[in-house]
C-alpha cells in the first residue's frame, strides 16, 4: 500500500494528511485517527485530485473533529520559521562555513557545497555529490551539539553510513559523541511541541 504525506489548506488552514492507496478498496474514505492523523484512502484508480475534492466535500465533517486551534498556531509557527529563517539564513550559512572549515583542518575532507535550508525534520544530511545540508534552526541549539551536528555531517563525506567506521572518525573529534547523538535526538526542531493533536477520537467516513 502507497503512503504519501500531503497537507490541504482549507479554510485558512493547513491540515497534514496521508494519503493512502488501496489496490483493493472500492471507495475513498476519511479517517481520523487518535493520535491526530487523517487518513485518506483511495482506490486503486484513484487520483490525489480526487482525494483533494473529497476533502473539500468533506470540510465540515472535517473541522467538526479536528483541532482547528492546534493547527491554526502550527501554521503561524511555520510561518514564524519562515521569516527567520530568511532573515538569519546568511548568518548561519557563515556560521556553519567556519564551524566546517575549522573541524575540516583535522578530517582535511573534501567537500562540494554548503547548504542551509529550512527542514521540517532534519537537522542536517549529506550528499552523495558531496554537499552539505545544515537546518538553519540549528542557530537554537546549544552550542556543542551545533558542533556534532557539523562534525557528523562532515564524517558522512567518507563514511556516507552509520558504521562502526563512521563513529571512530567522530570519535576523533567527540569522545562522548554517545550523549551528544542523544542529546541531538531529544532536541526538538521546534522550539515548542508542536505535535498535532485532534479531539482524540477514531472517526471514519465513507463515500460510497
Ligand atoms: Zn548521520
């Protein structure tokens, strides 16, 4: 079965939903589950534009159980990253240009670009072309895990994997990178927790 992640505005609003294809189900049907996802389930034939008008049919039924409140301050949220994010962007790409540079005199790896972007979930990823993605949000990290997060990025250009080889290369760096990789793990990439809930409830609806 096909997952995607997709969201809707509606309203206003943005509401995150899944949309799931099902080979052997005959109809599209809206389920909201209680840890706040909303479902949308399409046959086989069925078109993510078919989901999307379902949806909007369905709006009512919708708003009626989801928590417009949580959502409308997750929108702002976003938006609130967003501005940041291009006001601060060019101060953390210099940030993070020096903070590479100065833990590469050790590795002394080559690298192709550096990038900051404004990730939902993730903190960094490196490429197999050799860039560097950093999250501009790291700017609300403490200091020494904005300094693993660069020398993790970093390792990932010889070791584009998790191994053992990968963690001694760190290691070089971060004896304690245990805790630091935990500590990362535990820090949101929001601020506040954001997480989405609705009223709790599992409601299906079926079009027939
Ligand atoms: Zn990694």
């Amino acid at each position: 079965m096909l997952q995607v992640k997709k969201e809707i505005r509606l309203d206003g609003i943005t509401i995150p939903y899944v949309l799931k294809r099902h080979p052997r189900s005959k109809r599209i049907s809206l389920t909201l589950l209680d840890d706040g996802r909303l479902i949308v389930t399409i046959p086989r034939r069925g078109t993510h534009l078919g989901a999307e008008r379902f949806i909007r049919e369905k709006r009512s039924w919708i708003q009626k159980y989801i928590n417009v409140d949580k959502l409308r301050s997750h929108d702002e949220q976003r938006d609130t990253y967003e501005k940041e994010y291009k006001t601060r962007k060019q101060e953390v790409l210099e940030l993070v240009e020096q903070k590479v540079s100065y833990f590469n005199t050790n590795y002394r790896f080559s690298y192709n670009k550096i990038y900051v972007k404004n990730h939902k979930a993730q903190w960094g990823s490196c490429t197999e072309k050799k860039n560097l993605n950093f999250n501009y949000r790291l700017i609300h990290l403490p200091e020494d895990l904005q300094n693993y997060l660069i020398v993790h990025e970093l390792c990932h250009l010889r070791e584009l994997n998790h191994s053992q080889k990968f963690w001694e290369l760190i290691s070089l760096t971060f004896k304690n990178y245990k805790i630091l990789r935990r500590r990362l793990k535990e820090a949101s990439i929001y601020p506040t927790n954001t997480h989405i809930k609705y009223y709790g409830v599992v409601k299906q609806l079926t079009l027939l």
